[in-house]
C-alpha cells in the first residue's frame, strides 16, 4: 500500500487530534511495536540486547526527558547527568530500606525523587534565562555528584563506594541482579519506555505541551496570556528529571547492575544533550532516533573497521568517536537543527506525493 | 449586538480607568501624570508620534510595566499597578507592534494557547488524553476552528507561523488575543506594515469583533484615516504626556495635537 | 555547636594563625588570576560576537597541548637548543591558534550568522568536543610537562618572613599576576581606543547593524578569536606550568564560568574581580569551611556563590539592567 493520506477523511475532531492521524502511520507504530516486543527477543541475541538495545532505550528515555527541557520548553539543562543519578541512588536507598515491594515500583517512585530535586534547581529560571540558566544547572550536576561521592548514607557505606543490584522478581522470574536474563531486562525496559514516551506525547499534543512551547518560543507573550511563568518552566523541569531519573534507575537496575559517581558525570549530560541535538530539538521520534545514532556511532567504530581489514586502537577510537560527534553537532546546528526528525518528516512528505511530486 | 453610539458610550460603564499613571526607566520618563478611561464597547485610540508613550501605556494596562505612580481602575477593583496573570484572568488580551507570536507552532496551535487559561483539566488527565482532557480539547478546537473560520485562515491551520508572511502573522496574532475571549482587546499598531488591501481586512476584523461580540478595544495606530474611521474615542500622547482627549472630529480640530505632528517652534 | 563551628571557629583560626590565612589568600588570588584569564577569553569573544563560548576552556588545553607537542616534535627533529625549539614552538601554536581562529569562523559561525544565541552556545559544545577528540588524536592523551624553563619562566619560591610565621611565595604565580595585567590592559586599551575596538563593540551589539554598515563581521570573529586564542595559551602556559599539561584541565574551565555570571559577560573588569572573588572564596571555604562538610566543596562552591548572587543580581556585578520590551 502506497503511503497515502487520500480518502483518509476525518469527520469529527477526535480523529484531526489523533497524534498519527494517517492511516500508514499507524500501521508503521503497530510493526514497530510488534518488531520490538516480538521479533527482537526472540531472534536478538545477548550482544544484541545488553550492548545495543537495553542502553538504547535507557538513553531515549533520558533523551526524551531532556528534549521536554529544552526541546520543547526551552530551558538548556546541562545536569541531566546528576538528575539520573538522583533517580538511581534513590531507586538504591528504597528498595535497600523496604526490599519487600517489587523493584519496578521504585524505579518508578524513584523517578519522583530526580522530579523534586529537578524543581528545586529550577527555581532559578524565574529570574534567570538561557546560558545563564544552563550554568546553574551545571551546579546542579556539580553539587549532586558530590554528594553522590560524599554522603557514604547514599550507597549505604560501601567501601567500594558504589551501588550494586541484587537479585529481584517479578512472578519469580529474576528482573535484576547478575540471574536476570538480558531477554527479561529489555522486556522490563521496552515496557516502561513504550508507556512513558506515549504519557510524553500525550503531554506535548494537549494544553502543557502548548504552554511549553510558548514560554519557550516567546515567553513575553505567554506571560500576558495569562501563562504564569514560574509554575509552567518548574513543571517542565520536574517531568523532565522524571524521565531522567527513571532513566538513571534503569540504567544501573536493568543495564549495568551497579554504578559508581562517575557514571552521572557532566560527560554524561553532554552525551544526552547531543542526542537532544541530533534527534532534533522539540521531536519525541527525535529524541529515539538522536540516542540511536550517538550511542550507535562509537559502536559501529569500534566493531566495523576490523572487518573491512582497518586496524584501529581502542583509544584512537574514542578520539575519533569525539571529534565525529564534535563536528556532528556543528554540522546539524548549521544544516538541520530541527535534527534526522526534521530529515525523515521531510522524507515522509517526499514520500506522499511520490511518484509525483508536482 | 449593535456598536453603541456616541451618546451611549458616553454614557457607559466605565471598563477600565488610568489615573495619574507615570513610569521611568532610570532617568527616563515614558509616561507621566496620564489619566483617561475606557468605556465598555467602546474603540478607543491612543495615538501620538513616535516614543510619545503609547505602548509602555499598554504594558501598564496589562501588568507589564509596574508604574512608579498612579493607579489602575479594571472591572471596579482599583490597583497600584496590574499584574500580566491578573489582567489576563480579567479578560485583556493583547497584540504586539512587532508581532510576538510562537513562531515554531503551527497557526492552529497558536490559538489553542490563547485558550491555556480556558482550560483546568488537570495533569493526571493530561498525560492520558482521555476522557475530561480529550472531550476539553475538542470542545476548544470548537471554538479555535470559529475563529479560525471567522479571521478566514483556514488554509493555513497547520503550518509554523513563522514560514507566514507578516500580514498574515498579523491576523494570527488577531486570532491567538480572540481566542481568549476577551473583554478588552489591546491591538498595538495592528496595520503597521501592511498594504492598502491588507488594512481594509483588518479593519473589518476590528469592527466586527465590537460589533457582533461586543468587544472592547483600545488600539493604538498611525495610520489617521483609519483612526478616524474606527474609532468612538481617541487619546493623543506626547512625550509622555496626555495632550488631547475626545471624539475623532474634536481631537482633529485641537491645536496642541496639530502642533505636536506637525512640529512648533517653541 | 555547629552554628559555632560554621560563624566562630574558622576565624577564630584565621587569627590565630595569620600567615597560614594570608598564604591561602594568596593561593586564592593565584587561582583567581587565573580564573579571571580564562573568564577575560569568554568575554572577548562574547563582546564581538555575542557568542557564550563553552569551548574557551579546552582552548586553554588545546593551546597548552599543541605548545608541547609541536616542542617535542621540533626536539625529535634535532634542534638541540632547548629555549630555540622552545621559543620556535611557541611561534608555531600562535600559527595554530589563528588558524583555528579561522577555521571556527569559516565552518562553525558563519553558516550561523543571525541564529538565536542558544544555538551558537551550543555549537560551541560540537568545538568543545571536536577539540578534544583532535588534540588528544594528534598529541596523544598521556599528560605532558609544560616546558616553562625553557620559556624562561621563573621557578622556585620567595618566602616572606611575615606575621609570625613563612609565607612562600611561587615565582611563576607572581610571573602570572605581572603578565596577566600586562594583558588585561592591553586589551583594554585595544578595545576602547582602537578602530578595530569600536568595530567589535558595534558586532556585539547587532550582527545585521554591523553589517549594514560596512563593517566586516568575518575579519573582526577572526581578530576576536585568535585574541582570546591567545588569551588562552597564556592562560595555558601559565596553569600547565603549575601542574601538567592534560586534557584533566578542562575542569577549570568549568570553573570559571561561574566567574562569568559574578562579572556578567561584557565587562572586562567584571571578568578579573569575578575572578578573584571566586579564586579566594573558594580557597578560603575550603580550607575553614571545607571539613564541616567533607572536602572537595571547591567543585561546587563557586557554583553557589555566583548562584546566591545571580537570584539578588541577575545582569552580574559590572553588567546593565535589562529593561524588557516588546
């Protein structure tokens, strides 16, 4: 079938507000899903799931956090790093102190945690805007990974000062923990991405989407519509270390399996950041698509050149991988800031009207 | 609903009043000592050359500005100075000389947000998009499409604003400050800019807002013709200062105003 | 008793030991004049070309970096004399310095003439990136010795008998203070006095009025650039001298942006006495107050100090009041 929005007539205004009003497009959700929850864990191998699509979905999940940030609110945040480790050392203290509820309950709840301190941290945007806000937010990512390192009551005195997971159960089947299979792991994850990025595209399609992006795109002109500032940005930022904290308790719970401080480094915020960028900012598939291409990208360096007969160092590697996201960010910024989701819209309309595009 | 005529505003309620309002930004006086009032229904001018005052008045009016003196008569409720969420709540929108709209957002979704404040179904519902927050987004489509339709911007519903042209963006504007309901409708230069043709539609958008939904509208323009036309009553400004408040005939006729455009030896 | 240990003991201690106190101080001032360097290359370019540049930091490393490198190579090549080579490679990064300058201005702000602010804050992140990966591919990423004998620059310590007791005092740290002034000056002069200094000022204020009236944007981004390029290799030379030369020192960097905010990004002067408050408080806090709360508070305390500040003052020491139109 052609991908055709003719015939497609909407007749009442639920349908014209559907978020994939054309037919196709709907079709196109249902294989993905259908590919993801289906196809690949059952055809996937481990290398596969706990090296490609576990971290995958973790970072779109932080990506998709930061991008309702800055993306569609427009407040540059350079402390998704420390924000997902709030979630993941909260995620830590709880199921320690109350091991008896299940662990996808904290993971969740441990999200709340990262949104109040997001608040918090907030509260400077009311006097204060763009670059300035972006280094107070580096106080955020400053302070917090200190405390990560300094309050030994955050990974209950360890020596190692690291978190580490045990084993946990869902209907007796290990989710977490060194017994759970990569299979059940990226079951876990894929469940919880699915529901969040549709709470997220809910929340951008209606009435807070369309206060995001106003303060965002003329935040005078809100302001005199009656939009209240404050209270609009400090939602933004409480969603936003939400998803990012529930993202930093999924990567130690569902991919590393414990973590130290240096895993929440201001590194860490610049990679999710340039997946912001790439993606495109303001674009939840954006937001899939950036975390793919940046974490694939060091991967696909590491894994391809030995096969075509190119010997490369480790390190060298990473120094390209650097310098290849550097100029990435530059290039996208100059050609395509709306990022690859601008590039597959365009190739969707393309698409349209082919094989006549006149 | 029938334009009131002179006679009825005059004897109207009085919407909005400014009393001896006066405002500086550091040394700098934008406004001062100006008083007048807005009468329900009515179209109100505020002209006056170039940094004579008109907008900062404006930004007064809407809580923009916090005047150093004077005070603020809105609905009844007297106030030292507006606050924007207030003003908005009460029911004053408002255009802008250089157009200040969401440019990344479609024309469409720029009118629903002039209807954020219309809308309490609260974030649990939100995030569903279903039942009470989905029955509410159609219900204020409703009235977006009814402006839509009455502004005539059908054909650009779901394009970014900013890939329109100005005098487009213009009426968008118009559209986004309706949306709201408003009951006093500030329009800041709503013609600047635009061609003979472009002017004749914005002035028949104007006057059908006051005449079929009764809305009250202060505006401040350059253009006199269109002034005269449009307006009940006209204030005139100059360096800050109130020089003349009347009918368009009596402020026409009034020396100080020929003075001011026109330029005195003094 | 905390409350005690937090507003009584530290100057209780400051008292008593009063050469201790002013050897910290000292310290501080060190690090501030530093800070304040790093802080003076920011605002050169943000006053030209309104551009927040985060890659100013790794500018510093980068200008370090290829100094020694491009030594090492002109030693491995045979120049037997040290301060030749030396002086020799410091030709060369100046070379290099302005061919980034140049390169940045071609590919990276050209194409991005006229986009919001954000967006260029941004792309500078790419360049931050970018360099790294670059420096570290064509120098290597093992941490270097700066070659601060050879530059002639001074070593060892003067120690002042004073208040009871010895404050030592590093001679490179004094060398720093003279040739940042030096420097501060010097640009200060440049940009009030010059042709050059007024065409900056106008790019500043608006790209697209700027270039309505002649003056061209791609030779004053260029100009601005190598300037705060040079800026940075001082700043290099200087801080590299008093540890080593790794890309490890990117964190100070990050350290002094919040000397940017206390100063607010247009004022020079803002810059250097931004710089010296963060530089002293953070040395003074951490070494009264740092125990109360476990060491290592120099990483965020700036922070909180420019924060605290920006609430009560948010255009930064030196910098206008915004007055908001629409």
């Amino acid at each position: 079938m052609l991908y055709r929005e003719a015939g497609q007539f909407k007749t009442n205004y639920a349908s014209d507000l559907a978020v994939f009003p054309i037919l196709q497009d709907r079709m196109g959700i249902a294989a993905i899903l259908l590919v993801a929850f289906v196809a690949v864990p059952y055809f996937g191998n481990d290398f596969l799931l706990q090296a490609i699509m576990i971290p995958f979905l973790i970072f779109s999940l932080a990506t998709i956090g930061l991008n309702l940030l800055t993306g569609y609110t427009g407040l540059l945040s350079l402390g998704t790093g420390a924000f997902m480790g709030v979630g993941a050392y909260a995620c830590y203290k709880l199921e320690t102190l109350f091991p008896g509820v299940n662990i996808i309950v904290w993971i969740v709840t441990a999200g709340f945690a990262s949104a109040a301190v997001g608040v918090l941290f907030g509260l400077p945007s009311l006097r204060i805007k763009g670059f300035y806000l972006a280094i107070a937010t580096l106080a955020a990512q400053f302070f917090l990974q200190w405390c990560f390192v300094r309050i030994p009551w955050l990974f209950n005195y360890n020596t190692s000062g690291a978190i580490e997971v045990g084993t946990h159960t869902l209907f007796g089947i290990p989710i977490t923990g060194p017994n759970a299979t990569s299979t059940t792991r990226y079951l876990i994850a894929l469940s919880i991405v699915v529901v969040m990025t549709w709470f997220a595209s809910n929340l951008v399609h209606g009435r807070i989407g369309r206060m995001w992006m106003a303060v965002r795109d003329m935040d005078i002109a809100a302001e005199l519509m009656g939009i209240r500032l404050l209270p609009t940005k400090l939602l933004a930022f409480a969603v936003s270390s939400f998803y990012c904290g529930v993202a930093g308790a999924m990567l130690v719970f569902l991919w590393y399996g414990g973590a130290e401080a240096d895993v929440f480094s201001i590194n860490q915020s610049f990679f999710i950041l340039f997946m912001v960028i790439v993606g495109g900012l303001g674009s939840l598939l954006g937001s899939f698509l950036g975390a793919a291409f940046i974490f694939i990208l060091p991967i696909f360096l590491r894994y391809v050149p030995p096969h075509v007969g190119m010997s490369i160092f480790p390190a060298t590697v990473e120094h390209i991988t650097f310098m290849i996201t550097g100029g990435l960010i530059i290039f996208f910024l100059i050609v395509e800031p709306h990022g690859l989701a601008r590039l597959w819209q365009t190739a969707k309309q393309k698409l349209r009207v082919w094989p006549f595009p006149y | 609903m029938r334009a009131p005529s002179v006679a009825e505003i005059a004897a109207g309620d009085v919407l909005l009043a400014v009393e001896g309002v006066s405002l500086a930004f550091g040394g700098v006086k934008a406004v001062s000592d100006v008083s007048f009032d807005i009468r329900k229904g009515e179209i109100r001018a505020i002209i006056g050359p170039n940094g004579a005052g008109k907008t900062s008045m404006l930004n007064v009016i809407n809580g923009f500005y916090h005047p150093q003196a004077g005070r603020i008569t809105f609905k009844g409720k007297t106030r030292r100075a507006m606050r924007p969420h207030a003003a908005a709540a009460g029911g004053i929108a408002r255009t802008f000389q250089n157009v200040a709209l969401f440019k990344s957002m479609t024309t469409l979704d720029n009118i629903m947000a002039g209807r954020s404040l219309k809308m309490h179904k609260s974030f649990f519902w939100q995030i569903f998009r279903h039942g009470p927050a989905l029955s509410e987004e159609i219900e204020h489509r409703k009235t977006a499409e009814e402006i839509i339709d009455f502004l005539e911007i059908e054909h650009i519903r779901r394009i970014p604003v900013g890939k329109l042209p100005y005098g487009l963006q213009k009426r968008v504007e118009l559209g986004r400050a309706l949306a709201m309901e408003p009951d006093l409708l500030l329009l800041d230069e709503p013609m600047a800019g635009m061609n003979l043709e472009e002017k004749e539609d914005m002035s028949r958008y104007i006057l059908s807002m006051n005449n079929y939904y009764g809305t009250t509208i202060a505006l401040i323009e350059h253009d006199m013709g269109v002034v005269m036309d449009l307006s009940d009553r006209v204030v005139v400004l100059d360096y800050g200062r109130k020089i003349a408040d009347g009918t368009p005939d009596e402020v026409k006729k009034n020396k100080a105003v020929i003075d001011a455009y026109l330029g005195v030896a003094h | 008793m905390l409350l005690y240990k937090i507003f009584i003991d530290p100057f209780v201690q400051m008292g008593a030991s009063p050469d201790l106190f002013v050897q910290t101080l000292w310290e501080g001032l060190v690090a501030g004049v530093l800070y304040a360097l790093i802080a003076l290359g920011f605002v050169l370019i943000f006053k030209a070309s309104g551009v927040f540049n985060f890659a100013q930091g790794i500018m510093v490393v980068f200008g370090a970096l290829t100094l020694v490198g491009i030594y090492e190579i002109l030693v491995r090549w045979g120049i037997s004399q040290e301060n030749v080579a030396a002086f020799l490679a410091l030709g060369l990064t100046i070379g290099v310095m302005f061919l980034l300058a140049f390169a940045v201005e071609r590919i990276v702000l050209k194409p991005l003439v006229n986009q919001p602010d954000i967006i260029l804050f941004m792309a500078t992140f790419g360049l931050t990136y970018f360099l790294i990966g670059f420096g570290e591919y064509v120098f290597g990423g093992s941490s270097k010795v700066m070659i601060a004998d050879q530059l002639y620059l001074p070593k060892g310590f003067i120690d002042l008998k004073i208040l009871g007791g010895v404050v030592s005092l590093q001679k490179i740290d004094i060398a720093a203070a003279v040739i940042a002034s030096i420097m501060v000056t010097g640009l200060a002069l440049f940009f009030s006095k010059t042709r050059i200094g007024r065409a900056l000022r106008a790019v500043a204020d608006s790209h697209k009025a700027a270039l309505s009236v002649g003056i061209s944007l791609d030779q004053i981004w260029v100009i601005v650039w190598f300037a705060s390029g040079l800026v940075a290799l001082v700043t290099g030379i200087m801080w590299g001298a008093r540890s080593e030369v790794s890309f490890a020192l990117e964190v100070i960097a990050l350290r002094a942006l919040p000397v940017l905010i206390l100063g607010g990004f247009t004022s020079i002067p803002g810059a250097i006495v931004g710089g010296l408050i963060i530089g002293i408080g953070e040395k003074l806090g951490d070494f009264y107050w740092g125990a109360l709360l476990g060491r290592g508070i120099e990483s965020w305390l700036a922070y909180f100090i420019a924060l605290v500040f920006l609430l009560f003052r948010p255009q930064g020491l030196f910098g206008e009041k915004i007055i908001e139109r629409v």
